[in-house]
C-alpha cells in the first residue's frame, strides 16, 4: 500500500469557506433576531407592566401555599428573564444590514428561494434590498 499524500486547500478554495461561514452567520443572526422578535398573541408588556407584576408576586410568595408559591416562583423567574431580555434588545437594523449583503449569495450557493425566506418571515422589502426576486434571477 502506498501513502498517499497529503494535499492541502489552495488559498481560493480557504478563502471560499470562510466567505461562506461568515455569509452562514450573518443569516442566522438575522432569521434568529426576527424569531426573537416576532410579536406574540395578546397584550404586549412593557417594563412597567413587568416590574408591577413583580412586586405583585413578592407580596403573593410569602403567604402562599407551598404549591402555589411553586408556581409563583417560576413565574418570577419567567418574568426576570423576560425583563432582561427586553433590557438587552436587538439591533435588527445591523444584522439587517449584513444580511443584505450577503443573502442573495447564500440563497445562490444553497439554493434557497425567495418563497423560503417569506416563510420564515423575512419581508419582501428586506429581500429586494438584498437582490432576491421571487423569480431567482
């Protein structure tokens, strides 16, 4: 048996793969910030309806029954969460903009249609900004 030797990447092709991981990141932050931030069913809560349901909670802990204050408990923890999440927010407008540029390339190289972004809730202007028709020219 002969030892085959070892070929290495050329730098085109090095250079591809890292072209191709960061247009993979830039897409995935995008969809990923739109799965974040798409509106729920009811009300919306804002800070200060948070912060009140909070202080509710606190008084309700102490004279709860074991079980309810089971409940109670994980519906404070639910609410922190949820408060710091809105603390944090997204720029969607950034990762907007990286995927704009970078979309219609990756739509090319994974053959991915302009019907499969609107599924998953990428608008039709964020599209046409990125040169993604719904033709696929």
């Amino acid at each position: 048996m002969a030892n085959k030797a070892k070929s290495s990447m050329t730098s085109d092709h090095k250079e591809a793969l890292a072209k191709g991981r960061a247009e993979g990141r830039a897409v995935r932050a995008y969809l990923e910030a739109l799965e974040s931030n798409r509106p729920k069913r009811g009300r919306r809560r804002t800070k200060e309806s948070i912060t009140a349901r909070l202080e509710a909670l606190a008084e309700q802990l102490d004279s709860a029954d074991p079980l309810k204050r089971l409940q109670l408990a994980q519906e404070e923890l639910d609410l922190t969460d949820e408060l710091a999440r809105l603390d944090q927010g997204v720029d969607v407008a950034d990762l907007e903009e990286e995927f704009t540029k970078v979309a219609r390339s990756y739509a090319q190289r994974k053959g991915i249609s302009y019907a499969a972004f609107r599924q998953v809730g990428v608008p039709a202007s964020v599209l046409k900004a990125a040169g993604i028709t719904r033709s696929g020219k």
